[in-house]
C-alpha cells in the first residue's frame, strides 16, 4: 500500500547572504557552503512559531552534478513561549534560479513548488506536550525559493507520512 501525505505545516526562513560562509572544497572533494537563517515561521496543525536567529544551511555542494545536500538546524518559539528545534537534511537540484537567490543577484526571483527538485526529511523536537506528536513522526517536505520585501528565504510545505 502506498503511504499517505498529510500537509502539516508550511516553515519559511530567511537567509542571509552577506554572512554566508564559502568553505570552498573541502575533504570529500564537494564544496562546503554554510548559510545563516535569519528569521521565519512555522505555521499548521494548530501550530504557529517564530524562527529565531542562530541556525544555518551547512549544505556541500557537488559542483560537477549540480547537487547540494541540505544539513540545516534551526529552533522556533511559538506563540506561547514553547521552543522547538528543528533539524532537516535533503537534496537540492541547483540551477539557475537557486544560484541568483544564494548568490543575492538583482533579478532573483521566487519559484513555485514542484519548479525545483528538492525535498528534505525533517526532524522536531519539542517539551511542548501539545506537539510531542511531532517526535514520533516522519516528515517529508517540498522546498521552493521566495523573494520578497523581507529578502530571500526557503519556505517548505511539510508533510506527514502515513497509512
């Protein structure tokens, strides 16, 4: 039987590109690419919280397959004061558009769901007992790129897998 996706959540956060770190080539032959998160949302499932500063994307980036593997950490606070850490790990399909967002061109612009080939597993934990749920859950989730008045940030509709 094939499993079922359930939306649960959409989580947008903004990047910073002034404070991106480009390691350049690193042991494994890939290029090693670490980009702050400055702030966002995670909003669903009766779920509403803030990202707060202090994560990052510390992708490597496989110049010769046009790949980057997504390794992001991240934390919330929701509206009631709960915290949640969020971590997720995927695969990006870089191309053009996803080149001028990272690099911070002038004519980025924001893509649709289902423009890019990406997809990311995450991983929450919470002392919320409203959201424990989320621990013992997997999660799929479909990315796409947003240029907006705030800047440049990576939004995901999270999906929960089940029978």
């Amino acid at each position: 039987m094939t499993p079922n996706l359930e939306k649960c959540f959409t989580m947008r956060a903004y990047i910073s590109q002034q404070d991106m770190l480009d390691l350049k080539t690193v042991r494994n032959g890939t290029n090693r690419v670490i980009v702050p998160l400055t702030h966002g949302t995670v909003e669903g499932s009766g779920l509403k919280a803030t990202i707060t500063q202090g994560g990052s994307d510390s992708m490597t980036q496989d110049t010769k397959l046009g790949i980057a593997h997504i390794d992001v950490r991240t934390q919330a606070r929701t509206d009631d004061g709960q915290f949640l850490f969020i971590y997720y790990t995927g695969v990006l399909k870089i191309d053009e558009a996803v080149a001028k967002v990272l690099t911070g061109a002038k004519d980025a612009k924001s893509t649709e769901f289902g423009d890019l080939h990406w997809f990311v597993a995450p991983i929450m934990e919470t002392s919320d007992e409203k959201f424990k749920w989320v621990e013992n859950t997997l999660f799929v989730a479909e990315g796409r790129l947003v240029v907006d008045e705030q800047g440049s940030a990576v939004e995901y509709q999270i999906f929960k897998v089940s029978n």
